[in-house]
C-alpha cells in the first residue's frame, strides 16, 4: 500500500471512494455543457443550495451534537447583508441626496450611506460577519440549556431577529423585502469575471461552495475539535470532566456553521434576487435545514448530500403536483372524485405533511439516516457473503 493510500484510510475514507467522488465531480463540472434545459440548471442549483445549508447545519447539530432549529437567523444575516449592500451600491442621485439629509437624524440612513461606498460584491463578507456576531450573542445565550430547552431557546431567538428585521424598514425594507432587478457583474480590479446573465454563473458558483462545505465537514471531522465536538455530543458531562471547555467548543461549532450557513444565503439572494423576513428567516426554512441533515444521516460528510438529494426532487414534485397529475392521466384516479380533487387542489400545499411523515419514517425506520441504512445494509450482506 503506497504513502497515499495509507494517508486517505487514516483520514476515514478508501481510494475507491475518492475516486467515485473525483469522478462525480467531473461530471457535475461537464453537467451545465451537456445539459441545456434551464429547467434542469434550476433544480441543480436548489440542489447545491440544501446541500450547502446541510452540510452547514451538520456542524453544530451533526457532530457537536447541539441541535439549532435556528439557522434561518444566519441564513437571513447573509441575504441581508449581500442584498443592502448590492441594493445600498445600486442608489440613484435623488436616492443619495435624501439619505444624506436623513442621515443626520437616522443611524439607519447614515448606515446605508456608508453601504454605498461598498464594493457590491462585499456584502457577502458584511453577511458572514452579521452572521458570526449573531452566532456569538446566540451561543452565549442558548448554550446554558440543553436538550429541548436548547433547541426552544434557538427557535426564540431566530423569530426575534425575524422581527427585528420586519421592524427595520429604513435598513431592511420591512415586510416589502428588498428586490434588485439587475445583478453588478463580479470583477477583480478591471476584469470582469462573470456578469450573471445566465444560470451557469450561478451553477457552478452553487457546485464551488458545496465543494468548500463539504471539504469543511470533512476538516471538522478529522481534526482535533472534530473529535471535540463528538465527544461533547455523546456525553457533554464526560467530555467536561476530561477538560474539554463545552462552552468554546460549542460556541465555535456555532460560529462556524452560522459563518457557512451565511454562504447559503448570500448565494439565495443573489440567484433569487429578491428576499423578504417571510422567506429567509421563517420557521419552515430552519426546519427544512434540520431535515435534510436528519434525513441524509446527521454526524456523516455525505450524510446532508443525500438527504438533499431525497428532499429536493420530492419538494419539486409536489409543488408541481405531478403525483397528482399522474395519476390521474394515467386513469388510477378519477379526476371528478374526492380524491382526484384532493391530489389537484391540496397536494401541492401538503409539503409540510410529506415533510413530516417522510420524518417519522426515517426515525422508525432509518434512525441513522439513509445513508447510515445503506451502510448498514451493505455490511450485512458483506458479512452474509462471508
């Protein structure tokens, strides 16, 4: 076995499997030059997005074992930061001018004052630095519970940064959200590098971060503070009483998913273009982040990829109602009986019910993951065989 070979087993993974994912990679790089639909660009970005959240999540709730319901907070810091300083760099002469006079009286107008003289693309770094403060304030807070008091206390105060955020119209546009109709194309000095005229920017923006998430994860696990955080997951008492400082520990897990977690919606705002407290700091979306780790298989590096891979399409289907639709083209349902009228009006709003039920199955069923029942699957009839 060569010097290679013997370093990639230590750090938990085979050469096949590194190969299998060299291999994948590829093909999502050559994925946007053989594929034209922009339909099927579309999904993939959504794809790289929940794994990005995922595996961001997977951090503080897979291996520290602290579960946030929460993470909506920081995914909400980097939209708002990147889209009030690209909407901030984007103000017109009339707009200027009003804000220089209110600037006088307001903190907020003289707030976006100074976001105008931002390069617009660094609003992703005023998301990321947002999100770190919040994770710190939170974290000094929510740390001092456990268990199910924990994951309340985050519920808290992500609904509190919401409200906040829908109180601040001056600097956040309240309930109206903030839109931009036109993207400033991402240069360094005088060359231009992308002007985001089409999804491919976006595609392979979307396949970079996820390599960068998942080669975080994959860090986290195999360092020092990686087997930290496992231990503060399996008994926090026991890893206290062997010197390990939960309060740090804890705190930079947070820190670092929360800093990741804005990635993800820096790069929501920019593809959508448009955001709102009701879309990145509802309930629903920190929920949907919990769910794709939990589903994929928590404490795992590809444990979030699958569960993305499971939730999007599903999330995609039904908001198309195409079981619906299919079933009854297909002459299964009559589409004049109650249930026909069921699956064409009510399916596609029952995402959360599928959501849910799809949940309780995995915990009956699957109480590791997808992932972790394939694994387990597979050595069964490996040791079968033998």
């Amino acid at each position: 076995m060569n010097r290679f070979s013997i370093f990639i087993n230590r750090r938990g993974a085979s050469p096949v499997a590194l190969i299998a994912f060299i291999v994948i990679v590829c093909l999502l790089i050559a994925f946007p030059v053989y594929v034209g639909s922009p339909y099927a660009r579309h999904i993939m970005i959504l794809l790289f997005l929940s794994i990005i959240m995922g595996e961001s999540w997977n951090i503080v709730g897979g291996y520290a074992g602290q579960y946030s319901v929460g993470h909506a907070a920081y995914f909400g810091a980097g939209a708002y930061g990147t889209m009030i300083v690209i909407n901030a760099s984007q103000f017109d002469a009339d707009k200027l001018s009003e804000l220089q006079e209110l600037a006088k009286d307001s903190r907020l107008s003289s707030l976006l004052l100074s976001a105008h003289d931002l390069p617009p693309w660094s609003g992703i770094i005023v998301g990321m630095i947002a999100a770190l403060i919040l994770s710190l304030i939170i974290g000094s807070i929510c740390f001092r519970l456990r268990g199910p008091y924990f994951v309340l206390a985050s519920i808290a105060v992500a609904e509190i940064v919401r409200l906040t955020v829908l109180n601040l119209p001056d600097l956040t546009q309240g309930a109206e959200g903030i839109l931009i109709s036109t993207l400033p194309p991402f240069t360094i000095g005088s060359t231009v590098i992308t002007t985001f005229n089409s999804k491919i920017p976006f595609y392979y923006t979307g396949l970079m971060l996820v390599l960068i998430t998942i080669l975080v994860t994959w860090l986290v696990q195999n360092s020092k503070a990686g087997y930290f955080f496992q231990a503060i997951r399996e008994d926090q008492d026991a890893a206290h009483s062997l010197g390990i400082s939960l309060t740090f520990y804890k705190n930079s897990a947070l820190a670092l998913s929360a800093v990741l977690t804005s990635l993800a919606g820096s790069f929501y705002a920019i593809y959508i273009k448009f955001i709102d407290p009701t879309t990145v700091l509802s309930l629903d979306l920190s929920v949907q982040i919990v769910l794709i780790s939990i589903i994929g298989g928590i404490g795992t590096i590809f444990g979030p990829v699958v569960g993305a891979v499971v939730l999007v399409p599903l999330a995609e289907v039904l908001r198309s109602n195409l079981i619906g639709e299919s079933l009854i083209s297909s002459g299964m349902v009559n589409a004049d009986s109650a249930f026909g009228n069921f699956l064409t009006e009510n399916l596609s709003h029952a995402h959360v019910l599928i959501y849910g039920i799809l949940v309780v199955v995995v915990i009956l069923f699957m109480p590791d993951g997808v992932l972790g029942f394939f694994k387990a699957l597979l050595a069964k009839k490996r040791k079968e065989a033998a």
